[in-house]
C-alpha cells in the first residue's frame, strides 16, 4: 500500500507545472528501470502506461522507447510474445527511434526482438539483430556481457558448442567487470546489478554438458552464494535451475528435488516464459525417470505436451502477424514502383501530347516534319483494356493489333504457348498480380507461379523487373 501511495504521490509531483520544471528525463527513466520485474505483471504495465503518457507530454521519446520495451519484456517474461511484439512494433510505428537515439534504448530494442526471433526459431534474424549492435557496444562492460550471454545461448541452440562456452566465458568475466566498475551506484542500478549474476549459472550449465563436472561445481556454488545475497526471484530460479541439473549428474536426487521444485514455484507464479516453464519442467520429468517415479514423469510429460502445444500454436501466430507484415511491406514496394512507371508513363505521354502540338503547329505553318512519333489509336487501347478485363478469348487477337509484333519478339527469345504470350500481354498492359488473378479467376498463387515460370523460359534476371523486361522487348 506504502509503494502505491508513493507511485501516486510522484505521479501528482510530474503533473504539477511548479514540479515538472524538475523532471528530467533521467529521473522518469530510473522510475521505470526502479520497477519490479521479476514478480511484474499487469499492475506494474499499467504504472508503466502512465509514465509513458508523462515521457510524451513532455517530449521525451528514449523515455517513451524504454518505458515500450519494459512493458515487451514483461509480456515475454509471461509467455505472451504476440504482446511482447506489438510493444516492439509500436517504437517503429511512433518513429521513436532515430540515430540521435540514446544507445542503451536501441540495444535493448534490438536485444529484445532478438530473444522474440529466436522463440520463433528465426535465428539467423535473431543473431543479425545482435551483430548490428555489437560494434557499437565494444568498450562498455555491461552490454558487451548481455550481448555475449545472448551470443551465447544463440549458439548453444545451433549445437556449436565451442562457440558457446566462449560467449559464456565471457560473458562472465564482462559481468564481473561490470559490477565492479558500478561501485557505489549499485544501489541505483539495483536490477541490472542483479541479472549481472546470471551469467555464472549458465556457464556451469554449459560445463556440466561438456562434462567438466567439477568446473562446473565451482560455478555452481558460487551462482548460489550470489542467489542468497541478492534477493531477486530471476537469480534465484537460474541458480536452482543449473544447481538442480549439477546435483542430477553426481546423483544427489533429493538436492536436485529441492532446486527444481523452487524453480517451478517461481515459473508458475513469476517468470512464465516459453524457455523457464519448459527448462523446469522437462528436468522434472527427466529427474522422476531416472528415480523410478513413472506416475509422475508421465504427469509431467503431459504438461511439457501442452506447454508445447500452446507456445507452437503462440508462435504460429505470431508467424502469421510477421508474415502478414512482410506481405505489406512488400506490397507498398510495389505500390510505390507502380506510382513511379506511371509518374513517368504521365510525364512521357505529356511530352508527347506537347511535341504532337507542336506538330500540329508546324503543319499550320505548312512544315511538314520528318520525324513525326506513331501514335496509337486510343480507341484500341481502350477496347484491348476491356476485353483483357472481362477476359475475352478474342483478347489476344486484338492485343496483337494493338502491339503489333509482340508476340513475334517473344517466340524469337522462347517457344512460349498462345496461354503464356497471352499472360505476357497481360504484364505488358501492366497490370499487377492481383488484377491478373481477379480478371483471369485464378488465385495469386497461381499468377506468381507463373511468373516465376515465364521468367525462367524467358532468361529474365532475377534482379530485373518482369514488367520493364516485356516493355523493353519491342523498343
């Protein structure tokens, strides 16, 4: 009750135009990094929300951006990475970010969409997320530890072993680095001080699956020691975690019982992310196996099936929206270069709507110039446009009058059938794939199938763009 009054209080001193002159920007973004994150969940996304309608009052967009990624982090940290995205998306949408940006909002943006690729299972996108704020981070102890700890776990799941351990290796030592350069100002930095600590797990984790029993024991005991002495939920369910799966291998079952059934404490009530949810309770399964407890391994097996049921049909979903987004982007490419060839088909005819005036007037003065432009009959067009529209088997045969030669230029390149120099006259009259498809009932699909096709028999270039090919044909 104490917290909320005092959120509250800060609140009313923000929207108090004496007091406001002392906001700074610094001061609402340690009141967003201030809140709880491990036991967060709609109560604190709601006092973020409000911060962020402050952080715009007053123009302040890294503060915006921070105030979006917390919420993000929040949402993946509870296993709803469709939310989780939508706040990501939401910092390109506002433009929040620009190259005058503070470097800590863009890390963490591009750190974050990086741990969403890799749950999709996108990890080349994820590991290009990474490399393009890597130069960056170099001499800064902190986001070169996240990076590398993020590396790190990118390269665990590729089976590159190696390069794991390495990341991990040093993602511990930059870790160590940092906390000691923080000093006194720890306190202020409480929550980053504290993921700061998790790294030592996963590097006894990695020791443990190489085999180094005993490297791994040394890391393990001290991710223990740092998990009594700071007090954060996150810290302590890693430490268990990796402890748990050290006390399996030298075979001490109740020690490792203990661990894992505080890390399922933890996952069920705090961190319900894909990874931490399923780390638990596969372990638990894997632990009731080896001791005999079938009832209870299948009791979990069946959970670990509808975990992964839910996060399959979650991400697919997600697949779906980010599918859906890359259809639009490519659309409005497209849009926008049909804008520019008819910008410039306009500015073309009206130069020659000028010259054929000219002409005329030359003729008036009884000149009579040699090298008068053929132009086509408009009535022609018009009807060849019409019976394109209504799909006319007589289409063709008019289009060919229209553009005389076409189908000539086309079967000296290939021996194409009448149907493909048919779909070539409709390219040629520049129509786009979803026009093709409506006026000729086919699907889509269809229509860039046989694009892709036409562009084969023809030797088109992958780069170059079919519609230009077929108007460069009778030049």
């Amino acid at each position: 009750m104490a917290k909320k009054i005092l959120f509250c209080l800060f609140l009313f001193s923000l929207s108090c135009p004496i007091c406001a002159q002392q906001t700074s920007e610094e001061n609402l973004k340690n009141v967003i990094f201030d809140i709880g994150f491990s036991t967060a969940g709609e109560a604190e996304i709601k006092k973020i929300d409000s911060l962020i309608s402050i952080c715009h009052q007053y123009g302040y967009r890294d503060c915006e951006t921070f105030g979006y990624l917390k919420i993000a982090n929040i949402y993946n940290k509870n296993n709803d990475i469709k939310k989780a995205f939508y706040y990501t998306d939401l910092i390109e949408k506002k433009n929040l970010m620009n190259p005058e940006t503070d470097f800590e909002a863009v890390f963490y943006f591009h750190t974050l969409r990086s741990v969403l690729n890799q749950k999709l299972g996108e990890r080349i996108t994820a590991l290009k997320l990474l490399d393009e704020v890597a130069n960056r981070a170099k001499g800064n102890a902190y986001f070169e530890y996240l990076l590398d700890w993020q590396y790190a776990g990118l390269y665990n799941e590729m089976n590159e072993q190696d390069k794991a351990l390495k990341a991990y290796k040093n993602a511990y030592l930059k870790a160590k680095e940092y906390r000691r350069t923080e000093g006194l100002s720890s306190r202020k930095n409480k929550n980053k001080i504290s993921n700061s600590y998790k790294p030592t797990s996963y590097l006894a984790g990695m020791y443990l699956d190489s085999g180094k029993i005993d490297s791994a024991r040394i890391y393990i005991e001290e991710s223990l020691r740092d998990a009594k002495k700071v007090n954060d939920i996150g810290l302590q369910y890693v430490a268990s975690l990796f402890a748990a799966k050290y006390y399996v291998k030298v075979k001490d079952y109740t020690k490792a019982k203990q661990n894992l059934w505080i890390c399922k404490n933890i996952a069920v009530n705090d961190y319900k992310s894909e990874n931490f949810q399923k780390a638990v309770i596969t372990d638990l399964m894997n632990l009731y196996e080896q001791t005999g407890g079938k009832d209870s391994a299948d009791y979990y097996s069946r959970q670990l099936l509808t975990l992964q049921n839910f996060n399959e049909n979650q991400n697919k979903a997600q697949r779906d929206i980010l599918d859906k987004k890359k259809l639009e982007e490519d659309s409005n490419k497209t849009r926008e270069r049909n804008t520019l060839i008819y910008l410039c088909t306009g500015l073309l005819l009206g130069f020659v709507l000028v010259y054929l005036l000219y002409i005329r007037k030359s003729r008036d003065k009884n000149i009579i110039p040699t090298d008068a432009p053929v132009v086509q009959d408009n009535d022609l067009f018009e009807q060849v446009i019409m019976m394109a529209k209504e799909n006319n088997p007589e289409f063709l045969t008019r289009f060919n009058d229209y553009c005389p030669g076409f189908s000539e230029k086309l079967l000296e390149v290939a021996d194409l059938k009448s149907s493909e120099i048919r779909f070539c006259a409709y390219l040629y009259l520049n129509f786009s794939t979803k026009d093709i498809a409506a006026y000729t009932f086919i699907s889509v699909r269809t229509v860039q199938t046989k694009k892709y096709r036409l562009r084969k028999k023809l030797n088109i270039p992958n780069e170059a763009d079919i519609y230009l090919w077929l108007t460069d044909l009778l030049k």
